[in-house]
C-alpha cells in the first residue's frame, strides 16, 4: 500500500513536471533570428520577420529591415504587409505608434519607394520610416501600431517588448 502511494504520487510529480514543460515550451515567445541578404554586391540587407495579428485576427507580415548600400547612408524601414482584402491602406498617412504608457510616435509612409515600378502602391502593404524613432521607443514595454486605412477605420497591430528590441537590434553596427 506505501509502494503504491509513493509510485502514484511519484507518477503525479512527473507528469505535472511534464506538463509544466510543454506549457512553457508552447507559450514561449518565438525568437527570430536576423536574416542578412545580400541584394547586390556589396548591398546587405538585415531582416525582422514578425508576423501579427490585428483587432479582427487578420494577419499582417511585419519586416522590419535595415538596406546598406555602398556609398549611401542605411536606412530602417518597417514594411507591413496583410493578406489582399484584408485592407485598404492610406498611403497619404503617417503609422502611429503607441506604447502601453500612452507615448505616441508617427513614421512617415514611403510606400512609394517600394512600389517605385507600378503606378500606384499596394492598398494591402505600405512602408514606414523607422529610422528615425527607432531609438526613442522604450525597452520593455509593448507597442500598439495604428495604420490608418481608407475607409476610416484604424488597424490596430500590438507589437510585443521582444519584438521592439528585435527591431532596435537593427541599429547595432554591422
């Protein structure tokens, strides 16, 4: 009867270890690594590849991306990009970013550098210049980004604190 009292609670010990393994293992926050492409000679490109969810459970690409080019000056772009019908993007507005303590930054639309070979951008995917603001959003705390749309209503994106220091990472030198 003790034998089986100490293999029973045993056997609950273990499988409780188990199960708090999987759990943490499933909940984990994916960590991506940097990607580095070369485009061109001597042009590197460093990607954040995130994807997120917005308000209605849609999902947006988010690629976050540093370009240097031989002679020039490197850039930080953030490119958002949802599924065609997710949304009607205006590219006349800048993104709003929002953290949880109610600070708010605006990154200016540059879409029309992405889509620098058609005649009009993408209503499903703009691009935003970071670079300027990267360095001001805070560590640790998550961010909200609004991207304002042609029929008025907002898309809401929530952008976690590991992805915010993913995204800072970009600034490091290469």
């Amino acid at each position: 009867m003790k034998n089986t009292l100490r293999f029973i609670g045993s056997a609950l010990l273990l499988g409780m270890l188990v199960l708090m393994v999987i759990i943490n293992v499933a909940i984990a926050p994916a960590q991506a690594a940097l990607r580095q492409l070369e485009e061109a000679p001597g042009q590197m490109v460093y990607q954040s590849r995130q994807t997120l969810k917005d308000q209605q459970g849609n999902r947006w690409q988010a690629i976050a991306f540093k370009r240097i080019r031989p002679g020039d000056t490197e850039v930080i772009y953030l490119r958002l990009v949802g599924f065609p019908g997710t949304a009607e993007l205006d590219h006349s507005q800048p993104l709003t970013l929002t953290n949880s303590l109610g600070k708010t930054w605006t990154a200016i639309d540059i879409s029309q550098e992405m889509f620098a070979d058609k005649p009009q951008a993408e209503l499903n995917a703009a691009e935003y210049d970071l670079q300027p603001i990267l360095m001001q959003l805070e560590l640790g705390i998550p961010l909200q980004l609004s991207l304002p749309t042609l029929d008025q209503a907002e898309i809401t994106l929530n952008v976690s604190p590991e992805v915010v220091e993913e995204w800072q990472s970009l600034s490091e030198p290469t």
